[in-house]
C-alpha cells in the first residue's frame, strides 16, 4: 500500500514550481489532491497528471489572498473527498526593495499571501479537523493529519531587501509552533520547512529582465548568473537545490514517519 493511500491533500500555489512537485509527490503515494492556482491553465494541467499517476485531483483556482478563499478551498475537499488530512500552505511571490523604499502596497501584498492565507485557511480548517478528531476518537482509533507551512531562510535570518518576505516568513514560523501547541489534542502535526535558494522561475539565473504578472502586478523574477555562482560558492553542497528536492522535504512531514514530530523547522538549505 502507498503511505498517502485514500489522504485528502490540500496544496496552495501547486500549479507551478515546488508546489506542483509536492502535488505529484503526494498524489504519487496515493493521496487525493486538491490543485491551486492563481490561473486555471496551470493547475488544470497538475490535476490531468495527477489523474494519469491514477489518483484523484481536482482545482479550487483563485488567489489564495482573496478573503472567500479560506473557505471555498475548504470546502472543495470537504465537498470532493468528504474530509481533510494535509494541508500545505505553500503559494507564495516575492516583492522584493529596501525598507526606505518599499510601499505599504508591497508590505501587505506579501504579509497577505505569505501570512494572513495560512492563517485564514487553518482557521477555515478547524471545524473540519475538530469533528474528524472527535469522530477518531469515538470510534478508539489515532489518525494523524498534517500541516506544512513553508518559511525561507530569510524568515530565519533575515535578507537585504526582503523586510516584508522575511517579516511574514518569520511570522509563520511563529504560527506553525502556537498550532502545534493548539492542535496537538486534534492529533495534528504542525511542521515548517524553509527553504534556501530553490531553483524556480523566480530565481532561474538569467541576464535578461523577467517579470511575471501576479493579480495585476508585473513583478521581475531571475537573477543574474554571478549571484547563483557566488552563492554555490558559500553553499556546503555547491549549488542550489531543485523543485524535486524542495519537494522531498515537504513530503518527509506529510508521510506517517513523522507522526510524532510537531512544532518544529527544518533548514532546505544545502547546509548554509
């Protein structure tokens, strides 16, 4: 049997990037996925490779900032597969200036998606993990359930130009350890896992100018080729690491290895 067989999966920002390899990880041991994407393309695409691996998916599309999205997100599982057992808050973007420059739009636009949408969705979470709790508990069984909140080494240590990225990264890192403390009577691991440098359209090195457009905002994405070089340089491991790996380490607090593992952090760092 597959160690995710019949769990209901819940992954933000799975279109694309690490997300959409956390998705096909998943649904790979068997559970079933609920797709999300700013954009229906995208994450209609994970859903249909999802299918062909022989699980089950289905796309809640949307910003993940919009203030009914919680809900409908919840919903969606609920509706489709009757329940929840993991939830990855993952969708995210960078917006990136320095503090004396940087806009009240650019603050709140990433403390929005980086923050208040976990907070929002595990709020919208409860109920569902409360009655299933109560349910495992009439019957004298103990199910584990999952959350993976993903952080970033600037919400550990800080980075130049990144005081909304790393203030809200920090932020859910302080919200993964109350929920540990809240949830652990639910039979809930709440874990993080922040990431170093992970190869995505975000930071692909490149010398031509980039940009993606996020909810109307035309943002620059990549870096220049002798960043990537400096980094790899200082990087234990010698380079950054892939979507698959990234991957990886979100599956480990999603698998039944780790049912007795809660409230913690770990670095996806290559070793810095």
């Amino acid at each position: 049997m597959k160690k995710l067989e019949g769990k209901v999966a819940l992954i933000t920002g799975s279109g694309r990037g690490i997300g959409r390899e956390v998705a096909l990880k998943l649904a790979s041991e068997g559970a079933r996925v609920v797709v999300n994407d700013l954009d229906a393309e995208p994450a209609n695409e994970v859903v249909e490779e999802i299918r062909k691996l022989g699980s089950q998916a289905v796309a809640c599309i949307g910003s993940v900032t919009a203030p009914d999205f919680a809900e409908r997100f919840i919903k969606t599982a609920v509706d489709n597969y009757q329940g929840i057992d993991i939830i990855v808050n993952n969708a995210g973007f960078t917006w990136d200036n320095v503090i004396q420059k940087m806009t009240d739009e650019q603050w709140y636009a990433i403390l929005d998606c980086h923050l208040t949408a976990p907070f929002r969705i595990l709020r919208a979470a409860y109920p569902v993990f409360s009655a299933q709790a109560k349910a495992d508990a009439a019957a004298g069984r103990e199910v584990m359930r999952k959350v993976v909140n993903i952080s970033s080494g600037a919400g550990l240590n800080g980075n130049t130009g990144q005081s909304n990225y790393s203030a809200a990264k920090a932020g859910l890192v302080g919200l993964t350890k109350t929920l540990s403390k809240e949830w652990g009577r639910l039979k809930v691991n709440v874990n993080c896992v922040a990431f170093g440098w992970i190869e995505t359209r975000l930071t692909e090195p490149t010398t031509e100018a980039k940009t993606i457009t996020v909810e109307g905002r035309e943002l620059k994405v990549g870096v220049g080729p002798h960043i990537v070089q400096s980094f790899s340089q200082r990087c234990p491991l010698g380079r950054p690491g892939n979507v698959r790996e990234a991957a990886g380490s979100i599956y480990l607090y999603c698998a039944p290895e780790s049912d007795y593992i809660s409230g913690q952090v770990v670095s996806v760092s290559g070793g810095i």
